[in-house]
C-alpha cells in the first residue's frame, strides 16, 4: 500500500467494512466478511507509518479503532528492532492526537491512549530504558490547564496508563509475568506516586476554585484514584517467590505502599480531601460509586508507609498509625450520621476493614471522647439495619443483610477485645451490648415484644423459601450468639419471659380466637426464638460452663436432674421448673416442653395443626439437636479447661445427660417418635425431613446401641415404605452407620433382615418389571437406587467388604438395565450415582492385599461391562455430528461427567493407596482405560471441550490414566492418536480454563518420562508426534505463566520431560525460535541463554536434576524478557 492511491482505496474499503460492521440491517454474511478483513490485517501487519497516515486520513471511527489495534500488536512485536527514537515520537504523536482531533468517541480515545501506554510500558525496562519525563511533563500540562477538556484528557492518560502497568496476564505477545512484574516495580518506582500527587493537586486546586463541582473531572480523578488505592504494590522480594494467584496479583484488598509513600498517607488533609470529596459528590451515585471506593481502600492502607515510628517516642504524642486510623473513624462517623441506600453497605465495608485491617491496640488508644463516638456509632447503625435487613426480601443482592452482618461482626471483635480497654472503654461496651441485643431481638419478633411485621404475601411464600433462615442469616445468629452468652442473665430472663409467654398462648391459636395474620406472626416468633436458641448454645462450652460452675459454686443455683427434667417438660402440658433452677436449664426445659407439645399436636392433628408448621418444626429439630449434643459433651468438660487454677482430677456439678442407662432408652424412643411423625406429617418436606435423620444421625455416635435395640424403630419402619421418604438417602446412610457404630452381631443381622434384605427384594422385583417393559416402574427403581447410594456413602473399613457385597447383585441388574434405559437420563443418572458411591467409598474399604483382589476385579469387570453398556444406549446423543448447542445445559451430559468420575476413581485406587499400580489391578486397570479412552476421544471435539464440567472431568480422567497406566496411549490407533492430540493441543492453546492446561501439562510430564524409560522402538512415531504438536505449546506456557504457581510448575515439567525424551529434538525447536526474524538482532543472546538453560547430562532422569533444571529455568526467564518465544 505504499501507492497513495492504494492506499486511498484501501481505506475507502475499511471504511465500507465499518459501515458494514455498524450498520443495524447489515446482512449476516456481510458482518462476518468485514470481521474477517479486520482479523486478516492485524495479522497481517502494518506499517507504523502507514497506520500513522490511516488515521490522519479516515474519520470514521470503527477504522481508527481497528487501526490502533492493529498499530499496538505491530509496535509489541518489532519493538525490540525498532529505532528508540521512533517509538517515543509514536508515543507521543498517539498522547497527542486526542487533542488535536477532540471529537474522537472515548472508545477511540481509549483505544489510542492505550497504544501509548504499551509503548510506556515496553520502554521503561527496555535494554536502552526510556527516560519517560516527557510522559510526565505532557500530564502536568494537561492537568495545569483551566479547560475542563484537558484536564479530563490528563486524568484519562494517567488512567489509561496505569491499568496498563498495572495489567499481568500472560496472554500479551511475548509478555510473561516476570516482563509485567519488572515493569509494574519500575513504574512504582517512578511514576505511580507522582500521578497520585499530580492528581490530587489539580483537583483540589479546581475544587478550592470553584463553589460547584465539576463531575466530568471529578469522574475521572475518582476511576485514577480507585486504580492507585486499589494498587498491589510490588515488594523487593525475588520474583520467585511473587508467584501467586493471578487475580490476588492484579487487584489488593490491603493498601501496601512502601516508606516511599509515608509523606501522603501521613498528610493530614489526605482523609478529609477524599471524605469532603464524597460529601460533594454523594447525591451522584455513579459518582459516589467510586469515591466509596475509594474511602473503602483507604481503610485497608497498612503496612511500612504508617509505621515509620519516630526514634524515641514523646509521651502523649500518638505515633502515624494510630493517628490515621484516628482521623479515618472520626471522618467516617462525622460523614455517615445519615446515608443514602446505596451508600449503606460501602461505608459499612470501610468500618468492617478498619478492624480487620489494624491491630486491635491502636483501638485501645483511642481517645475517650473518639472512643464513645465510635462505639455509639456502631451501636447506632446496627440498630438502624437490624429491622430493614430481617425483613429484606431474601435474593442474591442482600444488600442490607451484608451490612448489618458488616457492623455486628465489627461489635462482635470489640466486645471480645473489651478486656483488654481501659476500664471506662469496657463498661461502655459492656453496657451498649445489651442495646445490640435488644435492636435484634426487636427486629425478629412481633408485638409487643418487637416490631416485626408481615404482609400477606409474605405468608404465603413463607414456606416456599428456598433458603432458609437457617442458612441465609446464619452469620448474623453466629454473632448474637456470641453477644448473647457475654450478657446471659439479660438474655436469658428476657427469652424466658417471651417464649413461656407464646407457649401459653397456643390455646388461643388451636381454638380460633386470633386472626390467622396473628397466628403466622405466633409461628414466626416461635421459629426465631429457637433459632435465637440455637445460636445461643452453638460452640459455646466456656461461656455458659462458667456461669454454670460459679452460680452452682456459690450455692445460687439449685442442681437439677437434668435427664429427669426434660423427659418431664417434653411429656407435660404444663412447665414449672423447680425454685432455683438456673435460667439455663429454664431455656433447655422450655425448649423440650415445646419439642413435646408440637409432637402431640402433630401426632393428635397432623398436617392440619394450627401450632406447628414444617418450617417451625424443622427448626425445633435443629434446636433440640444442638441442646442435646451441648448437654452430652458437658460430661467431656472439666473445670482445667477453663480455669487456670482449678483442679484437673475435681468435676463441678453441671446439668449433664448420661450417654447411657434408662434416660437413653426413653430419649431415643422419643426422638424416633418425632422423626416419624415429621415424615408421616410432612412427607414432602425433604429439608425437614433431613433435619430429623440429622438429629438421629448424631445420636448414633454415643447411643447406636439403644437406637439399633428400639422395637419402636423397627416397628415404626415396617409402616412407611423407605424409598418413598424425601430424606430416603440421608436415612439408609444413618440407618447403616447405626449398624456400622454398634458391637453386636445379632443387632446387624436385625438390621440387615428388616432393613436392607427386604429393599433389595423390592429392587429386584421392580427391575424384573422394568426389563418386561413396564416403564411406569422408572420412578420407583429411581428411589431404590438413592437409597443404594445412601448406603454405599456409609462404608466404613470394617464394612467396606460387607456392604460390596450386598451391593454386588444390584450393581449387576443396574448395569444391565442401562442397556435399555435409552429414552430415561433420569435412571441413568440414577444408576450411576450408585456406582460412583461405590467407587468413591466402598471400593476404597476393600482390601487389596487381603480377601479384597477379587471383590475389586469383580468391580472393574463390571466397569467394563458398564461402559459397553452405556456406549451402546447412551453415547449416540453426544454423536460428533450432531450441533453440541443442544448440550450446552450441563444438566445435559451430567450422566456422562459422573461415568468419567467412577472410572478416574476406580483406577485411581492403587496409585493413591500404595503411590503406583498394584499387580493385582494391573492386568484389568489396563484394558478399562483402553475401553474408555476409546469410547470418549472420538467424542471430544472442540466444542465438547467447551462445556466446563465435562471438560474438567475428561482432563482429570487422563490424569489418573497417566499416573496409573501411561502405557495405554501407545497402544491407541492412529485416529485416536490424533484426537488425543487434539485435546492436548486446545488445552495449551490458551482456550481452556486453568485445570485443563495444568492437567495437561502433568499428562505430558509423565507420558514423556514413560517414553524416556522405554526401550521399545516402536514409540518413535508417538514421541515425533509429541514433539511436533506440544513441546513448543509447552515451552510458551512454561515462559508466559509464571504468575500461576501450579501451572508455572507444571509447566516446566513438562518442558524438562522433552528435553529428557529426546534433547536433539528439543533443539530443533530452539533454533526455530532463535531463527525467527524478531529474535535476529538477539541471535547470539539467545542461544547463550537457551544453552545455559539445557543441561548438559545425558542422564536426566533424577530428582536432583529436575530441580537444577528448575532453578536454572528462573534464572532463563529473568534474561530473556527480550525474546520472541
């Protein structure tokens, strides 16, 4: 294009292919041709100068965009060969031409600025190092200007180049994460201070001149700002050791700066600039967005740039640390008395940072005044978001809940800090922690002992809740939990008084007499005192311990019986708990005596009852659970343990539970009673009917004996139908763990006759109707088989065997009923699951070295068969030809991503259990991966590969295969070969996620090894083929992924794997990329640098050598950022 007229036609053409591109009724085709024309000339190239001369040319837009693109990958391609003069004069022509043509869209602008900042970035460690003053003095006129423009413009470059320094993906041109870091310190080194200083200077200039603010200015100030407050700031240490995840590396939670920056986080207007910024900006709420930012991050600075400590501390003299977080706290309380919605959960994040991020000493500094400011201030807002937030409609921008969470967690690490306060700190604290308490139990009960509402519709929905409260406040019950048992005697009378109060109160709602908006109200706060309950006695052992032990030690509590209790209270209509009973055992008998009147009414009324609802009683479930375990682990706590004086041999009288005797007896039979009455009452309630196996699930741990020798379970099971039960899984795998947790013989027998014996009949009886083409039966077989997972989850060592083989029977009918099942996924899915429980548990209990060598190839053989099975029914929906659009639900292929499961966990067993192969497993192991690499290569084309869950599981599958049987890739044919090779190739393509290129590097470290130690001259073709295809992908990733720990480390494996394969075919691809024409003025550089990295042995197969290899690897990435690779 040299010809003027060429080239005038060529940009007429570009200008066309815009339109094209813009343009709303552009043809499909039309819009594909003019992509591909803009894709073939960045590859193509152009010359500086000709892109120079496009721009000054063409006003259409999209062309100036696509020519700064295409002039940036020109520029970072031949920079290395380029005139240093040149390039800075592009530089600066690409700063300037958004001056010269100011009606440029600001994605052109962008784009163009961008094109500088790459140069910036490229020269300011280039091997002549630019001297980037000019840079510097071009922003300081811009933002000296009076014109808004320029000054907007100056605050755009200074944006646009430090999100260039500040990028460190690998995925730049010749640009590794040891370039960027180089970079990136260099750029810390000299410039990113002086654009935070050059900033704030021009905007408070501008401020203090004006009355109004400019907000195109202020806009942009605040994104520079964001960017420099969120820096993660490079250290001194070797880049070696900076290796870490990519994302941590690009953005910082903690504000790091180094000394350097002492001077502007210890300037006493810094904090009032930002905050008198946002009081101006705050009615914008784009603008606030950022600012908020801004203060948040500002929250998090730490580290050497506040504790520079003068040498010799002045008495009363606070030092710079203290002394920020100071101002930062009165700023924050004087700027948020009252704030906007959107403002609510930033400035709340800022308080919760301001904890985490600062030693709890420079609180305890605090001056008394600033110290009864900032306590009334968090008191004052968790009173404000206790009401809003429990009544915010539960989605996934809980926005109140995650402040209100932010401030209880902020009290929480004060009152727990509060001894260690002077004393007028802690009694102010202490004493305000009754206000938190109360602000929440407000929220969550109705009149008169709170404020809490509902509307209709909120009853209606009330049992419709996906999440419940249980799970979606749990954090905030965590926290008054804690709150709580630091105030037990206002806490408990107060809990006391109001619950005892609704429990009398039943009688009114079971006869009618207040409207049913009364009655949800009457449940709800029912359900939350519970749960308030629940939280109280969660993990806490020392707490309620010691109150305990000093109320029974000073002879103000009277010692119960407590086992006696609470059979009373759960069997009473009335409770009166005896004169000087401690309120603890109060709560606990309150809660038992409600336990019992909802099973009464439930077993009297069923589903009809007006006093219990599935959601209430899944919630006294849980409770009653959690008062249970607190009570029988007290037996396990002795007085050392919480005192440092106490005596180790002496036990105080506590309100314990023996774990045996009578009590068990009755205490299981009434826990069986309300499990089955939830299942036979609410049998469509699957999270209740989980909580209720949890609570016998827990049991099993101290009382399986008494659980497995109740008449009144099995007489209870013979009427209900297992598989029928919502929680069917849950209860086989509590009912065999039971089984697995007793010493009585007879006691499994029982179990295994009345339990397991029948079920397995009831499968085979419907698995026969199913074959004789009964497919109304699916639904059934589909429950059996849950049931069969849930007791293959149960194995344990010593019923591993026993359980494979009851299991045995039904893993061969369902293998051969997935022949047929070629219209249902469902029990497909089904029988799969059985087999991946089996797999991941059953298989992993069976002996190897023992009786287990048959019981495992007996699973394998039936994996083969499986596999066959499941090929010939189920694959011809995944057909290579067929649109795999139609599978991107991965609901879709779940069945297939479970069979890849079972078989990397199946072959997988000897390598984790004895660090190889097992002779016994060999000679199978073998053939099942053949079997299954030859049924899933054919299949795995690129857009199979796309789909997140299969990939994952078809990549860890050949993983397994390589650890476990390398050999079975040289014995593919040739079509699976090169499908092999295929899904090796868009691993390392920089298409896939991250697990599929790490595990394909660890595929190729050890395949090559495999071929290194090999004698068979048979391999050559795979090892060329290997060398061909992977070993240059290899190399790049070893080189470019460095800020990726496992990945790096994969990667230079691999890499050493082909050298240690063949070292003359490892060096026909250096000398292709020392040939290369970008790497010619650094020909002799580069293969100095390349036969340094090589070793020189000839034997590399040692441990000893890797590492050198490795170490001389570091030392390669560090001399050779210049390179083209």
């Amino acid at each position: 294009m040299e010809n003027p007229s060429e080239l005038s036609n060529e940009i007429a053409k570009m200008e066309e292919a815009a339109r094209i591109l813009m343009g709303e009724n552009s043809p499909l085709h039309q819009r594909r041709e003019a992509e591909s024309y803009f894709v073939q000339m960045k590859e193509a190239g152009l010359d500086p100068n000709i892109c120079r001369v496009i721009l000054e040319t063409t006003r259409e837009p999209v062309v100036m965009f696509q020519i700064a693109q295409c002039l940036c990958s020109s520029l970072v391609k031949n920079f290395v060969t380029s005139n240093k003069q040149d390039l800075i004069n592009i530089c600066t022509y690409m700063l300037e031409m958004p001056l010269k043509s100011n009606q440029l869209p600001g994605y052109v602008v962008a784009e163009v600025l961008k094109v500088a900042a790459t140069l910036v970035k490229r020269g300011i460690i280039a091997s002549d190092p630019w001297d980037v003053e000019f840079v510097l003095e071009f922003i300081s006129k811009l933002l000296d200007s009076e014109e808004e423009n320029m000054q907007a413009l100056g605050l755009r470059v200074v944006e646009a180049i430090s999100i260039e320094f500040s990028t460190m993906w690998r995925a730049s041109s010749n640009m590794g994460f040891d370039f960027h870091h180089k970079a990136k310190r260099k750029f810390e080194e000299i410039m990113l201070k002086r654009f935070m200083q050059m900033s704030l200077s021009a905007l408070s200039r501008i401020i203090s001149s004006s009355s109004s603010v400019n907000e195109r200015v202020c806009d942009r100030f605040l994104k520079v700002a964001v960017i420099v407050l969120q820096w993660n700031f490079t250290t001194s240490i070797k880049t070696a050791f900076l290796k870490v995840n990519l994302y941590s590396m690009n953005s910082a939670v903690a504000l790091r700066p180094p000394p350097s920056w002492a001077d502007l986080f210890t300037n006493d207007d810094l904090l009032p600039f930002f905050f008198g910024l946002h009081k101006k900006v705050r009615h914008n709420s784009q603008l606030a967005e950022n600012s908020l930012s801004c203060i948040t991050q500002l929250a998090a600075v730490m580290g050497s740039c506040l504790d520079n400590r003068s040498k010799e501390k002045v008495a009363g003299v606070p030092q710079p640390h203290d002394l920020y977080v100071q101002r930062f706290c009165s700023n924050l309380i004087e700027t948020f008395q009252d704030c906007f919605p959107y403002e609510v959960l930033p400035f709340t994040t800022s308080l919760h940072r301001i904890f985490s991020h600062h030693p709890m000493p420079i609180f305890k500094r605090f001056p008394d005044d600033l110290m009864g400011s900032f306590v009334n201030f968090i008191v004052y807002w968790c009173g404000q978001l206790a009401q809003p937030s429990m009544m915010e409609q539960k989605d996934d921008e809980s926005v109140l809940v995650e402040a209100y969470t932010h401030c209880l967690t902020c009290w929480g690490i004060l009152l727990r800090s509060c001894p260690t306060f002077p004393k007028a700190s802690h009694d102010l604290i202490e004493a305000e922690n009754s206000k938190v308490i109360e602000s929440f139990l407000k929220a969550i009960l109705a009149p008169p002992f709170g404020s809490r509402s509902i509307s209709d519709d909120d009853a209606a929905d009330m049992e419709d809740e996906e999440l419940d409260d249980t799970q979606y406040y749990s954090i905030i019950l965590n926290n008054v939990g804690v709150f709580c048992r630091l105030s037990i005697d206002s806490f408990s009378e107060f809990v006391i008084r109001v619950f005892h109060e609704r429990i009398q109160q039943r009688t009114l709602i079971m006869s009618g007499q207040i409207s049913e908006q009364e009655r949800i109200l009457w449940l709800e706060d029912i359900h939350w005192i519970l749960l308030m309950v629940g939280s109280f006695f969660h993990d806490s052992d020392r707490e309620i311990y010691m109150y305990l032990e000093r109320g029974y030690s000073s002879k103000k509590f009277q010692l119960l019986d407590m086992a006696t209790f609470i059979l009373q209270c759960a069997s009473s209509d009335e409770f009166q708990p005896p004169e000087s009973t401690d309120n603890i055992s109060i709560i606990i008998g309150l809660v038992c005596h409600w336990f019992g009147i909802a099973y009464r009414s439930l077993d009297t009324e069923g589903d009809k009852s007006r006093i219990v609802s599935a959601e209430l009683y899944r919630t006294s479930f849980l409770t009653f659970s959690v008062l249970i375990n607190f009570l029988t682990n007290l037996n396990d706590e002795t007085p050392s343990q919480f005192f440092e004086d106490a005596d180790p041999n002496s036990s105080a009288p506590m309100p314990v539970l023996p774990s045996n005797g009578e009590f068990s007896v009755q205490l299981i039979d009434f826990i069986i009673k309300q499990i089955f009455t939830a299942f036979k009452t609410f049998p469509a309630e699957k999270k209740l009917c989980n909580a209720a196996v949890g609570l016998l699930l827990q049991e099993s741990e101290k009382r399986a004996e008494f659980i497995a020798k109740s008449p009144l379970l099995y007489e209870l099971i013979s009427t209900i139908t297992l598989e029928r039960l919502p929680a069917r899984r849950n209860f086989m795998t509590c009912l065999v763990t039971i089984g697995s947790n007793v010493n009585s013989t007879r006691e499994r027998e029982q179990m295994h006759d009345m339990i397991l014996k029948p079920m397995a009949a009831r499968f085979m009886e419907a698995s026969q109707q199913y074959f004789a083409g009964n497919m109304n039966i699916i639904p059934h077989l589909v429950d059996l088989l849950e049931c069969f997972s849930g007791i293959a989850r149960a194995a344990q060592i010593e019923s591993g065997s026993i359980l494979y083989e009851f299991l045995l029977p039904i893993l061969r009918v369902s293998c051969n009923m997935i022949r047929i099942a070629v219209d249902s996924q469902l029990l497909v899915e089904a029988i799969l699951d059985v087999f991946h429980k089996v797999a991941t548990t059953v298989f992993v209990f069976m002996d190897l070295k023992n009786n287990g060598s048959e019981e495992e190839n007996s699973f394998i053989m039936l994996l083969m068969e499986l596999l066959d099975n499941y090929k010939e029914s189920q694959m011809r929906r995944f057909n290579r030809g067929r649109a795999f659009a139609d599978l991107e639900q991965e609901e879709q292929i779940a069945d297939l991503v479970m069979l890849l499961k079972i078989i990397s966990n199946t072959i997988s067993k000897p390598y984790i259990m004895y660090g190889s192969p097992s002779d016994v497993s060999d000679h199978l192991s073998l053939p099942l991966c053949q079997k299954t690499l030859n049924m899933m290569l054919p299949l795995m084309c690129e857009d199979c590969l796309q789909l997140p869950s299969l990939s994952g599981a078809f990549f860890r599958l050949l993983q397994h295969i390589t650890e476990c049987c390398p050999t079975v890739f040289l014995s593919l044919d040739e079509l699976n070969v090169n499908q092999l090779f295929v899904c090796f190739s868009w691993a390392l393509s920089g298409a896939a996620s991250t697990e599929p290129t790490r595990l394909t590097l660890d595929c190729i470290a050890t395949i090559t090894k495999t071929l290194s130690n090999s004698t068979d001259t048979a391999n050559g073709g795979f090892t060329v083929r290997m060398f061909k295809d992977l070993c240059g992908k290899s190399f790049e990733m070893a080189v470019h992924s460095t800020a990726e720990v496992e990945l790096h480390g994969s990667a230079i494996k691999a890499v050493f794997g082909f050298i240690a394969l063949n070292k003359s075919f490892f060096m026909e691809y250096v000398n292709s990329v020392i040939s290369r024409p970008e790497n010619e003025a650094k020909r002799e550089f580069a293969v100095k640098a390349f036969m340094d990295l090589i070793p020189q042995s000839e034997s590399l197969n040692t441990r000893q050598e890797y590492k050198a290899f490795s170490d001389r690897f570091e030392k390669f990435l560090e001399i050779a950022d210049t390179l083209i690779i």
